[in-house]
C-alpha cells in the first residue's frame, strides 16, 4: 500500500474522482438516515482520500480516521471542517462514543477472521448500546464468484491539470479467502508529462454468513441490506450492527 496510499495520495482524487461516489454516498446516507434519523455523530474507519466523507458531511459531523497520514493530508484538504486522525482499524481508540461508525472499501484490507473481527471490534467500542456501525466491502465471496470481471478500467482528471488512467487486475481466490489485486497507473501532469506506476495489494473476501456470523460474535445484532444502485455493477451488501447492551 506504500504506493497508491503513500506516494501517489497526492493523485488520489485524480485517480479515483470523489464525483464518482455521490449515488453511492446517497444511498449510505438513505440506509443510515431511514434507522437513525437523529443521529450526527459518525466515525469513519479507513476514510482514505475522504471521498465517501465528502458526500456525508452535510449530515453528519464526521471524524475520519485512516492508516495513512498521506491520504489523511489529502483528505483535510477536501474536508477542511472534518476532525482527522492517524490510526489502524484494528486498534484504534479514541475514548469516546458515536452515533453511526462506517467503514467502507478500506475494509477490503481486513485479510483474516481475526483482522476483520477486530475491525468490528473498533466499531462497537465507538458505539454506546444501540449504535449503529455499518460495513461496506467492495465485494463478498457470493459477489466475487458472479465475477463481473477481474478487470477494471478507471481514472479522471482534475481542474489542476492533471489526469489519470488506473487498471486494477484482480487474481483468483486462495483458499484462506485472500486474493491480491494488481494495479497499474498512468499519471499525467499538468504539463503532459506522464509517469507509471504499480503495485500489489492483498485483500480479504468473506462469504456474507461469515461477515454475519462474525458480528454477530463481536456484540452486533446484524442487518444485511442489498444496496440500491443503477451504476452498472453488481450491487453491494450494507452490514449494518447495532451493539447490544454490554
Ligand atoms: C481505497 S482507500 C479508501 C478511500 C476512501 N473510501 C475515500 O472515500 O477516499 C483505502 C484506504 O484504506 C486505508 N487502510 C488500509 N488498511 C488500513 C487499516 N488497517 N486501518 C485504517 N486504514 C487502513 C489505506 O490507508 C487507504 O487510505
């Protein structure tokens, strides 16, 4: 990840347009509002660029949290009024409650049971009793066997001048349910000049009973939601949790 989060962030809002998330965004903010029409408060785990924050902001007060002080950096820029800090999903602690705690693509590097189960973790200690966490992986076991395709094309361009063209090749699944996901960069600067860049990352994909089972185990008492979209994709499942008492 020390690539594409780290000395590429600065191309991330190229890369990966924050425009590209507004339906996805308002159907989040839908499924959130239609359960907690009160809420405000809203913890993001793995909120990278602050893309996803972007489109939330306006109904959420959001604290976005992220692995990466380079994508947190771009992400203050887009989201100036939004509080920002360092830190793993697995672990972090902040010491205080919120209303809604999400986690969306980042949750992909979950690639264990145990990494994923304390990513739950990290939500229901930011959750008071009847806090609601939500969880959208990019894809599920039953989503990435339909296999839309293993590749994908994507890219932008931003009024600065700059555009980009990523390929992202994504390569069978190993039986511990990882799978590694290949992405090359063409990056042009506001002067023409392009420069090229790849990478590997490895990411998890757990059966939908798995997810289920599993936040159920952390203290969740679990909804699945099958995303509305007409984007041309296979639609998403929304975990949704709401802690338990105690
Ligand atoms: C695809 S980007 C997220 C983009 C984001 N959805 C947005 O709206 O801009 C994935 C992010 O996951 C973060 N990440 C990976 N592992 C993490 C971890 N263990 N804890 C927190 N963030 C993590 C990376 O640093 C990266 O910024």
């Amino acid at each position: 990840m020390e690539v594409f989060y780290n000395h590429l962030a600065d191309w991330w809002p190229v890369i990966s347009p924050v425009s590209n998330y507004t339906g996805e965004c308002a159907e989040i903010c839908r499924v959130l509002k239609a359960r907690r029409p009160h809420a405000r408060t809203l913890l993001e785990l793995g909120s990278g660029g602050g893309h996803v924050a972007f489109h939330l902001k306006a109904d959420f007060d959001c604290t976005l949290t992220d692995l990466s002080p380079a994508m947190l950096e771009v992400s203050r820029r887009l989201n100036p009024g939004c509080l920002h800090i360092q830190g793993d999903m697995r672990t972090l602690d902040l010491d205080r409650h919120f209303d809604i705690v999400l986690a969306h693509d980042a949750i992909a590097y979950m690639t264990s049971e145990a990494d994923l189960r304390a990513a739950f973790a990290t939500a229901h200690r930011h959750l008071a009793p009847g806090g609601l966490a939500l969880f959208v992986p990019d894809e599920v076991l039953e989503t990435f066997e339909l296999g839309d395709s293993d590749l994908s094309l994507f890219g932008g361009e931003t009024p600065d001048g700059r555009s980009a063209r990523a390929m992202e090749w994504c390569g069978e699944l190993a039986a511990d349910g990882t799978t590694t996901v290949h992405y090359a960069f063409l990056l042009k600067d506001a002067d023409g000049q392009v420069t090229t860049a790849g990478e590997t990352h490895h990411v998890g994909v757990f059966a939908r009973a798995d997810w289920e089972r599993w936040l159920e185990a952390e203290g969740f008492a679990v909804e699945t939601v099958e995303e509305q979209t007409d984007e041309d994709r296979t639609p998403r499942f929304l975990f949704l949790g709401t802690r338990k008492e105690a």
